[in-house]
C-alpha cells in the first residue's frame, strides 16, 4: 500500500514540475517596417515629409517660384530725363560753328549756350580754375582795350584769390560759375549737381558778390539731367565755338602761334574759350582784340545771348 501511494505522488509531482517548466517558441518576427517592400517604405517617408513641413517654408518655396519682375535701378535719368554722358565738341565749317545735333538740340531746349548770332560780334570767355600769375596782366590789358568778358571761376579760385575775384566784378566783367571742385557733372546726382554749383555761389555771396547764372560744365561734359537741374534753379550753361590747348603750363605755344591760333578761331557769333592760366594769352590777348576790332569785330556780353 505505501508503495501504491509512493508512485502515485511521484507521478502527480512529475506532471507539475513539466507544466511549470513549458516556455512557448520564440517567434522571430520582423520589423513592421522591415515587412514593406522598399517602394512602399519611400512612400511612406515622403508622405511624413510632407506632413511635418512647416506652412511657412512651404508658402517661401511657392514664392520662390514665381517668377518676380526686376525692380527698378534708380538713376539720375527718371521721368525721360536722360543721364546719357555727352562730351561737348565743336566744328568750325563754312565760317559757322556746329556742334553735335543732338547737343544742339539739348542746348536750345535748355537755353544752353555754344554760339551767338551770326554777327561780327564775339564773346570773350576764360576759364579760372587756379592762379598761375597771368590774372591781374589780363585785367589790365582788357581794361586798357575797354573790353568786357566772362570769367568762370571755381570754388577753390575764389577760396585763394578773393582780392582778384572782387576786382573782376568790380571792372565790369561777367563771373561765371564753374562748380566747386570740377567734377564731371554728368556722373553726378541732381543734388550733387545743385551742390557744386549753389557751393560757388556762397563763396561769392561771402564775398558780397551776387550769384550768378552762367555756369559752364567741367571740361564741356554734360547731359540732360546736368542741363535740366541747372535750368530748374536759373542756371544756364555756356560752352564755346572755339577753344585750343593752351591750359598745360610747361607746354605753352609760342606767342605768335597763339595769336594765329585764337584769331583763326573768330567767326561771327564766336564764344572764345581761354584759359587765365597760359602766359601766351597774357601776351598776345592785346593785340587779339586790336586785330578783331580793325576786322570790323565788336565784343558782346553773354548777358546779350
């Protein structure tokens, strides 16, 4: 009998112990990702790329689309203005002065100056952008042959030479404006512009000399802004039928030469462009204006044209 009840709980206890220690099989399952095929994978990454991108970053990429017109450049040349650069020249053909159509054009609608009527009247012209000691010989020789002229002047020739800028004005002569620091106009701003001319008319002012409203543009360059924006303030511009190279100090003409030169450049209605700088000038000037009166010639004033 122990022995029955020995195997029988033996027996049970082996059953128990078997099913405490059962452990199913392990699956080796994949991935859920790992069980798309990959087209199927890209798909499902774009579509979260396109989720998760910002509105703002995709309103900016439509934007960039787009095609934007260019904005406009400002420039000195709005409103039909144009800032085209034109450099002044002159030609002397059949004992007229010409000069290039276009420039002529510009000169008439600005009340530009280049040339007087097609009398045997010339106007007498010089440029002072500094001293070189010929000035007071010059005054003296246009005092003693009764002659009037215009003197255009820089800001830094009235800033140096007061005394002879207010003895020009005090014998009769035009002054003329021919800006602050002689710029080439046609690179300048319509204020820039203002500037270098309102700039001269305050040194004379401080000089208790009235301003003026000639001006003539730095070695004869110009558009239609420089004329237009002169005009607008009651400046006008004064160019030349007639100029030769007689500025270089160290390569001065000769005297006789000088004065074949100046006198072959006479045509009626001639405005002779000189420079005070040239020794030549100072010496031949008297007798230029002797032989043009014994030639039937009188001399205007700009104040005329």
């Amino acid at each position: 009998m122990k022995r029955v009840l020995l195997f029988l709980f033996s027996a049970v206890l082996a059953s128990l112990l078997a099913a405490c220690s059962y452990i199913p099989p392990v699956q080796n399952n994949p991935p859920i990702s790992e069980g798309h095929p990959p087209e199927v994978i890209e798909e499902v990454k774009e579509e979260e790329e396109e989720i998760d991108l910002p509105e703002e970053e995709e309103i900016k990429e439509s934007e960039e689309e787009e095609d934007e017109p260019p904005r406009p450049v400002e420039t000195p040349g709005q409103d039909n203005v144009s800032a085209k650069s034109l450099s002044f020249w002159y030609q002397l053909k059949a004992g007229r002065v010409n000069t290039a159509p276009e420039i002529e054009q510009l000169l008439a609608e600005y009340e530009g100056i280049f040339v007087g009527p097609p009398q045997k009247t010339v106007y007498l012209t010089f440029d002072l952008g500094y001293e070189a000691g010929f000035t007071p010989k010059i005054l003296d020789t246009l005092q003693q042959q009764g002659v009037k002229a215009a003197f255009f002047v820089t800001g830094s020739f009235v800033k140096n030479q007061p005394q002879l800028v207010k003895r020009i004005a005090s014998e009769g002569h035009l002054i003329g404006n021919h800006t602050e620091s002689h710029p080439d106009l046609s690179q300048l701003s319509p204020s820039e512009i203002l500037h270098e001319l309102k700039a001269v008319d305050g040194l004379l002012a401080a000089l208790g000399l009235p301003s003026t409203e000639f001006f003539r543009p730095p070695q004869g360059v110009l558009s239609e802004v420089v004329l237009k924006t002169a005009g607008d303030h009651g400046y006008r511009a004064v160019l030349w039928s007639f100029a030769y190279r007689d500025w270089l100090t160290d390569n001065q003409p000769e005297p006789e030469l000088a004065k074949k030169t100046i006198l072959a450049g006479a045509v009626p209605g001639s405005v002779l462009l000189l420079h005070a700088v040239s020794r030549s000038n100072s010496e031949v000037l008297g007798e230029v204006i002797e032989e043009l009166k014994s030639r039937g010639y009188s001399f205007g004033s700009l104040n005329d044209l």
